[in-house]
C-alpha cells in the first residue's frame, strides 16, 4: 500500500479504505452515545445540564482542534496523522470504559475529540487530492453511504445494548475495533511526504482556540442557563473579539494557520452558508424528535432507535446515488429538491400531537432524511471544486470548523426557542387551568408539545433560507491559481528571451 496521493494517477485505494473504517468507527461511537445519555446520569449521579457536556466538551475540543488542521495535513504525512489520530481516540475509548466518575468520563470524550478532530479532514483531503474533478461526486457519495451507516445503526444499537447491559459496554464494544483499526494503520499507510518548510503560529492557535472555543461555549450553555447569563454572553462576546483579531491576523500572514481568503471563491463561499444553516435545522429532527417520543409518548430508548432507522438508512444509501447525480446534473438541482423536501417534511413535523402514530413519525421522518440527502455531499462537493488544490486543507478545515460552529449554535438555539415558548404556553395554560380541568402534568406535556412544534417551526423557516440561498448555485469550475498561473507566466517570458537569445 506504498502510494502517493499528491501524484495524479489511480486513487490511493488502500490509504482510502484504512482512513474511512477509522472515520467510520468515530462516527458509530458519536451516535451511540447519545441514547446512554440517561443512563449515564442515573449512573454516575448527574442532571441533564451536566451529562449534556459529553456532547458539548466533545463540540468544543473539536472546534478548537479542527483549524490546526490545515497545518498539520500540510506538514506531515497521511500515515503519522493517522496513527496520532487513531491512537487519541483508542485512548480516549479505553478510558471511558473504565470511567466511574464524571470528570473522568468527560475527559475521556474530549480525548477521543482530539483524534476525530483531525480524522475527518485528513480524510477529505485525501479525497479531493485523489480523484478528478469529474469522479469527486461519485467518490464522496460512496465516502457517505459508508459513514452515514454509522448514524443508521447507532441509536438502535446502543437502545439494544443499554437494554441488556451496562452503559460502559458501549465502549468496551468499540475498543477492539479501534485497536485493530489502529494496528491495520501502523502496518499498511506507507505514504511519504516531502519535507515541508512551515511552523506553527502559536498565537494564531490561541486566538483560535478562544474564538471558536468561546462561541461554542457560549450558545451551548443558552439553552441551560438562558441569554442574560453573564457566562453566556461575556463568552460570546470574547469569543467574537478573538475571532475578529484571528481573522485579521490570518488576512495578513502569507501562510495562515485556517485561510480565510478562500472565501472570495463565491461558490465555496455560498456553499459553506448553505451547510451551516441547514446544519442548524437538521438538529430539529435529531433532539426534538427524540425529546417528544421519549417523554411525551413514552416509547423506549430502543423503539425510538428503531424509528430514526429508516431514514439514516435512506440517507445513507442515498448518498452514492446523489453523488453519481451530482456529477451529472451539477448541486443547484440537487439542493433545491432537497430542500424543498426538507423545508415541507420539517414543517409537517411543527403539526405533532399526542395522537400522531408511530408509522406516520417513521415515513415522515424518512421522506426528510431523504431530502436531507440530497445537500449536504452536493452542495459542500461543489463548493471545494472551485479550489484551487493547494487550498484543499484550509477548504475542508473551514468546512469542519463552521459544522461544528453551526451545530452547537443550532443546538443552543432550537433548545432555547422550544423552553421559552414552553415556559410561556404553560404560563397561559395555568391561568386557564381553571376552566380547562387540567392536571400540573397535563399543563406541563401540553407545554412541553407547544415547544417542540414551534421549535420545528422555526426550524422550517431557517431551512426556507437555505432553499432561496440553494437557487444561487452554480456548477463550480476549478478556479485559476494565480501564484501557479504568475509562475507559469514567468517561465514563458523565460523561454521566450532564451529562445531569442
């Protein structure tokens, strides 16, 4: 498996499917987790606010992590990332399966961060440097039918293990997997990389980790402790500042450690707005869904498992499918569609009621995925093409780094807007009790339901935006470099006068 992927030629098969099964093996572990989370807490003696900082710690490590990236993927070898990578996240795994206190769980999950953080990109990476601009669409719907697996059976796996065992299982499960992935690594990636004259700006990564850091613990901890909370918005604010500063800083640097220059690009620069707010809807299904059959329903862990499944398998086996469309058909037709299915399916879920069926959930649910399908692979594709590829690292560097932005700002957000009109519905209900007949815990599901439909509400209309924006794409192009495109230049002047000469 001694290939080179900076070399044109036949893609790095082997290094692909090496760096995919570990990616895939971060992913299933990130999924799993979720449906422990109120074991976890019976457990380990913890409330809601708390146990909730196993997703948020995770969030942050990787918001801080992923535009170091850019650097690294530069500066050292496919083979050494890997293995540092693999071998954070196995630690990580290892220690969590161990874990009897919170704190050392906790710091467990932002070990296991560490390694995911740099995996994805690297893979990406790889990805665009290995395949022509007219296969890239095809290669990553593959690259998505085999990640997006992981979501599919996760949920179901974990509410069937909870049920049967302890939460620690989970990561016991995981470890052998990761190890075996690990050693595979060590023995097969034999890429090799020419020396690379760079250094780290340290100071850069200190604005970085305060900017993105802050942000993301700043909307993560809204929802908790609301918007007037001086730790909310005091650490939003420095969160700002430092990524203005960091900003400017980069604007000014002839190699930045994240280049923000990439988005005079304007199809990169439509398409990272798009993953964003779309990203920020997509949270709707994943927390309110789960919320409202879990509590105000009561189906169990392993049936709400069992009804995201058809639509994370539809996701997932559509990916190759839009991937083969995209490189036929370009992004534009794909988003809209996909949008437009997404904004009306997430728009009938803001219509719930404590008769809604379970089938209807479970087909509705599908037919959303299914429209979810169709964006994000296309439209995120569509905008790297228009990179020239040394800018390939900073590209999906971004691209990873405003996921993680828009995730925890989704999550803060929707959270927030479902408890407030709660809190405020059963306000209205409670001065109505009276005339009504109704219980405390009639007042507080009622409340509860009026949340999350108008948190699904919202949801549609921050996916109507992403819709309009979707209109103005275009199939990208590679644009021209124009350091290689001077060099080039110079080179027939040189020509030109020894040829006279």
């Amino acid at each position: 498996m001694e290939q080179s992927i900076d070399k044109p030629g036949k893609p790095p098969y082997g290094i692909l499917a090496v760096l995919m099964i570990g990616a895939f093996i971060a992913f299933l572990n990130n999924t799993l987790l979720n449906v422990a989370l109120p074991s976890i807490m019976k457990d380990l003696d913890v409330n809601t606010a708390t146990v909730q900082w196993l997703t948020t710690g995770f969030m942050l490590v990787n918001g801080i992590l992923i535009p170091s990236t850019a650097y690294l993927i530069q500066k050292y070898t496919v083979r050494r990332l890997f293995l540092v990578a693999m071998g954070l996240f196995t630690a990580g795994t290892i220690i969590a399966g161990i874990a009897h206190a919170f704190p050392i769980l906790l710091t467990a999950r932002m070990v296991q961060a560490s390694g995911s953080a740099i995996m994805m990109p690297l893979l990406m990476n790889v990805m665009l440097v290995s395949f022509p601009i007219e296969k890239r669409g095809t290669a990553m719907g593959v690259f998505g039918l085999i990640l997006m697996f992981a979501p599919a059976i996760g949920p179901t796996l974990s509410g069937w293990i909870i049920e049967h065992y302890d939460w620690r299982m989970l990561f016991h499960f995981v470890t052998p997997i990761a190890g075996v992935i690990l050693l595979i690594g060590f023995l097969k990636l034999k890429d090799k990389k020419e020396k690379v004259d760079l250094t780290l700006d340290v100071f850069s990564l200190l604005l970085s980790s305060v900017g993105f850091g802050g942000l993301l613990y700043g909307f993560s901890s809204a929802g908790n402790k609301g918007w007037d909370s001086p730790q909310v918005y005091l650490t939003i604010i420095i969160g700002i500042v430092s990524l203005v500063i960091f900003i400017l800083r980069q604007l000014k640097q002839e190699k930045p450690l994240l280049n923000f220059r990439i988005f005079k690009y304007n199809m990169f620069a439509l398409s990272s707005a798009i993953s964003m707010v779309v990203n920020m809807a997509m949270f709707s299904g994943m927390l309110l869904l789960p919320i409202y059959v879990q509590t105000l329903r009561g189906i169990s862990p392993l049936d709400a498992g069992l009804m995201m499944l058809p639509g994370a398998v539809v996701n997932a086996f559509m990916s190759p499918v839009t991937g083969r469309l995209f490189d036929k058909f370009g992004g534009r037709k794909l988003a809209v569609t996909g949008l437009l299915i997404t904004t009306v399916t997430t728009y009938y879920f803001s219509k719930l009621t404590f008769e809604t069926t379970y089938m209807y959930m479970v087909i509705l649910h599908a037919i959303r995925m299914f429209g979810m399908s169709m964006v994000f692979m296309p439209v995120s594709t569509n905008g790297l093409n228009q990179l020239p590829p040394r800018f390939y690292p900073h590209g999906t560097a971004m691209n990873n780094t405003l996921q993680q932005v828009s995730a925890a700002i989704g999550t803060a957000f929707l959270i927030t807007v479902m408890s407030t009109r709660s809190e405020s519905y059963g306000t209205e209900l409670s001065a109505s009790a009276m005339q009504n007949n109704m219980s405390e815990q009639q007042i507080a599901m009622n409340a509860m339901l009026e949340g999350i439909n108008y948190s699904f509400f919202v949801a549609t209309l921050i996916s109507a935006v992403a819709l309009v924006l979707s209109f103005f794409i275009k199939r990208a192009k590679p644009a021209e470099d124009k350091r290689e495109e001077n060099q080039s230049k110079t080179n027939d002047q040189l020509l030109k006068k020894l040829a006279k000469s």
